[in-house]
C-alpha cells in the first residue's frame, strides 16, 4: 500500500529534520572525529539541496529549508538554554522557547535563499546537465549571500556558517583567499552538485555529463588542496614565550562579590607559578574575559600592587580582562576590555586603566553588552550582570611584547572575520601591524557543551585567513595555541584550571582576504547571481 499525501508528508519533514540534525553536528569535532566533520556536512547538505531544488514551488522550497535550518540551530545552539536557564534563572519553558525563537529566525536566512533558488533557477527532473549546473551555482551563491546577510543583519549572528565545517577539508586552501564566506560557497555547491546527480525516477536515463556539477566541485576541491600548500605568511622576530591561564571559575561563583576574592586568588596563584623545568620564563601572562569582574577603580590597590609584584618578578607582561570605567568629557565611559601591564607600570595608571597598553571590544553582543531598544523587558527577567558598554575604536594599536605585535579580540568577536583585519594593517603613523592574534573569553555561561569547541574551531578558521597564529585564553576552556595554518598546537582541557606554556612565532605579511576582507567573496556570489538571472532571462 502506497504511502498518503499526509504519511508522505510526515515521512519527508521527518527526513529533513534529521537531516537537519545531522548538519548540526559538523561545526567541530566531538560528536563526530574531525575526518568526517566536511563528509557529513556536505552530505547533509546534499539533503537540503535535492529537495529544495526539485521542490514543486518556491513556497514548498521556502518551507523545507527552513524546518531543515530550524533543525540545525536547534540543537547546534542548544547551549543557550543552558545560559538563560542555568545562570540566568530563567524558567526552562521559558529558556527552551527563545532558543527555538531565535533558531526560527535564523532559518529564515537559508529558507529565503532556497526560495530564491527555485524561484530563479527552476530544475526538473529531466532538467539540461548545463541548466542543473547553473541551478547548482545559483544556490550556492544564494546559500552564501544570506550567510553574509545573518552575519551583519542586526549587528549579525554568524555562528554555526558551513564554512566552519571545512576547517580540516581541501576547501580550507580557499580561505585566505575567499574567508569564511567563500567557504561557504564552495560547501554549498558541493552539496548542490551532489543534489544534481541524484536519479529523479527509474525512467530517467543515465547521463554522464550530470556529473559536470560535481566534476567542477572536485576541481575547486582539488584547488583548495593545492592553495594550502601556499605560506601566505613569513616568520616576524623571534618566537614569544607566553603563559594562557584557565582559571575555572564557576560561572554562578563569578560575579558573586562573596567569592571575588577567591576567584582572585586562583589567577593570581596560577600566574604566579614558576616556570617548569625546560619552561623558559614568559614575556607575557594571558588571563581570560573579565578576570576581574568589578571595574578596575573597585579594587583594592593592593590587589594591583600583587598583580605588578608578578609581572615585575617574572620580568614580563600580564594582560587581563576587565571591565574598564573612563570618564571623557565629564561622561562615565564603560567598556569590556583587556589590560595589559609590567612591573614599571604605576598603580595608579592601573586604577584610571590609563595602561599603555588596552583594548576595547568593539563588536558587542546584544543583550550581554548592551540591550537593544525595546528589549530591557526580557533583561529585566534575567538574573544575568548586563550593562551597556560602549564600543571601542576601530584600529587599536596591537601590545608590543618581546619584539612581537598582539592584537587582542574579545569574546565572539571572533566570529567576525573582517574586525580582525584593521589590527593586521599598519597604523596611520607607520606602527606595525599585528604579528599574533588573541582571543580571551568566558565561556563558563556555556557549561561543557559543544559551544566551547566551535568556538575553537572558528578561531582555527581565522588563523587560515590571516595567517596568523591565534592564542584562546578562557574560563574554562578551551584555552589553546593555534598555529598560522589552524591547526591546534596545544590546548588546555575544558572545566578544569591550568596554565598552557607555550612557544609563539608571530608572522607578517598580507592574504589576499586580510587585504579585501569578505569583497571577493561578495564579488563571485554578485557574479554567479548575475550569470543565472542572465540565463533564467534567456530561457524566459
């Protein structure tokens, strides 16, 4: 007995829910090893991409991209939940309903790009190898741009881009031309070109030149390879000795003033360390994001004067995050920052944050930095310290350590890959541009969940498209070394304290995406697009 229109219906929204699953699980290696990260990925993808592309309508096309999309960011962004619920005190009925909200919302990027597709480039069944090759590269490309779109939309969302998928795959060659977005590109058309080869009915002959899709994918596979062996960067200086610290604070323990001196004592215990033996002595001490959680003037001069006795002992450079209080102009100035100091440095420099070295975050996150207008009600039902920062300048002048340059980043801003640039660029009075990049962060509201490797794996694909080596210090993890061509030299084990001693070698020199950013990529999209809707024209 054949299936009803409602059991096929059930049967096919139950494919590509888990589908959609499935997808989830490719952002980082934990759920699956490594190796399989990209197979599945673009597998899963293929999945969206078949019944997108052959759907009867753009609406039906629309609709099964999106509860595909939903899936994937329910459950890849389950880790929410465990912010709002668990430390934010938020009802669970009421913290599981915004992470679905929220992964409804996003699934409208790709649902729309879906749409599109089949509304510009319609494919049959029976449909021309050439036309099923245009229809391929127009969801590609749609796929991509609305990537870019969930990425600046609303100060942008881009976590959990298929591009990251690709971190250990040939199409990585591609990032330091085409970054995180042209990545994605390529991933989607993989995935569509697979879609293509896919018999549509028993009736339908073979035809080899179906695989022209897949052959021009395995082609910019093969290029990708080959654009890896390239050092897009040459050594700067002499290798830096630095020290991560991973403190391990309990995320509720944190921010309780009952417990700050605790938390204070195990950073300044772990920075303290000697050095083991073979260990040489650091040039410089990286703590996490807001190692001092109270502004730098609440603290009581001695706790400085403990941090600069360190620095001073150790004959090094500490850098720490902290939320930072300027007042310029008669206004009180609040910003997430990270400060770095020596022994020299005067304590009262270091109670005005005047340091000399400083960075002021500058992508903040909505509703953790700052509340968007409107939304000071649903801050009001959490039990989380938020507060409205401002946003630090453009260009801020890397730390000068040991004859390197670093530039620091806070938190997810390094999910955005054109932020990191300008440090990359020399200053507009010849001051050099960064050699190492580093990202501190408090991951701690996340529990140990998959968001700490992702985050990781996302730091693995800006050191592709920079490259340049990037330094993780965090809470709880993972506090890792990241060598210029994304692969992890060393890392600290999650939900645990612990000091990471490692050995870094700063680099110089410009890829062509620190030089033009997401443009490139931006440009092949505007190209493909324009080339189907020339073609779609044609046929019309």
């Amino acid at each position: 007995m054949s299936p009803t229109p409602r059991g096929r219906l059930l049967r096919g929204a139950a494919g590509l829910t888990l589908a959609g699953a499935a997808h989830a699980l490719t952002f980082a290696p934990g759920p699956l090893p490594d190796w399989a990260l990209a197979i599945t990925q673009v597998l899963a993808l293929a999945v969206a991409a078949r019944v997108t592309l052959y759907a009867p309508s753009a609406r039906l096309s629309w609709a099964r991209g999106w509860l595909f999309s939903f899936a994937t960011y329910a459950l890849g962004l389950y880790w929410i939940f465990i912010s709002l619920h668990r430390y934010g005190d938020l009802a669970a009925p009421l913290a599981a309903a915004a992470v679905l909200l929220l992964s409804a919302f996003l699934a409208i990027f790709p649902a729309t790009a879906c749409a599109l597709a089949r509304r510009y480039a319609p494919l049959e069944p029976d449909s021309r190898p050439a036309r099923a090759l245009t229809g391929a590269l127009t969801w590609a490309a749609l796929w991509a741009g609305f990537e870019w779109v969930r990425a600046v939309l609303l100060t942008g969302f881009p976590w959990l881009n298929i591009g990251y998928a690709h971190v250990d795959s040939p199409l990585a060659g591609w990032a330091p031309l085409l970054g995180v977005h042209g990545m994605a590109f390529l991933a989607a058309f993989a995935a569509a070109a697979i879609a293509t080869l896919w018999q549509p009915s028993r009736k339908t002959p073979l035809d080899g030149r179906r695989a022209l899709a897949a052959g021009l994918a395995l082609a910019l596979a093969a290029t990708g390879w080959l654009l890896a062996r390239i050092d897009w960067s040459r050594p700067f200086g002499e290798p830096l000795n630095v020290r991560l610290i991973q403190g391990n604070i309990e995320q509720s323990q944190k921010f309780d003033p009952a417990l700050l001196d605790q938390s204070l004592r195990r950073h300044l215990e772990l920075a303290a360390l000697p050095p083991m033996p073979g260990e040489p002595a650091p040039q410089l001490t990286i703590l996490p994001e807001t190692v001092m959680p109270v502004f730098q003037n609440q603290l009581d001069p001695r706790v400085w004067e403990a941090w600069r006795a360190i620095a001073a002992r150790q004959n090094s450079v500490i850098a720490m995050g902290s939320p930072l209080l300027d007042v310029v102009g008669g206004r009180e100035r609040y910003t997430n920052s990270v400060i770095g100091f020596d022994g020299a440095t005067p304590v009262e420099h270091l109670l005005a944050g005047s340091t000399a070295m400083r960075y002021d975050k500058r992508h903040l996150v909505p509703w953790g930095e700052y509340v968007p207008p409107g939304f000071h009600w649903f801050v009001d039902m959490l039990d989380i310290p938020l507060g409205d920062f401002d946003r630090g300048a453009e260009r801020q002048t890397p730390f000068a350590v040991g004859g390197q340059h670093v530039a620091f980043n806070i938190c997810y801003e390094d999910l955005f890959g054109p932020d990191l640039l300008p440090a990359l660029q020399p200053g507009p009075q010849g001051e050099p541009g960064a050699t190492i990049l580093v990202n501190v962060s408090n991951l701690g509201w996340f529990g140990d969940s998959w968001a700490l490797r992702q985050h990781l794996q996302i730091g693995r694909l800006r050191t592709i498209e920079t490259a340049r080596p990037m330094l993780t210090a965090t809470n709880t993890g993972i506090t890792a070394a990241i060598d210029a061509k994304g692969h992890v030299a060393a890392q600290l084990a999650p939900m645990q304290p612990g000091v990471l001693p490692v050995s870094v070698q700063g680099m110089t020199g410009l890829t062509p995406y620190a030089r033009f950013g997401d443009k490139l990529a931006l440009a092949l999209v505007g190209v493909v697009l324009i080339g189907a809707l020339g073609a779609t024209r044609k046929r019309g």
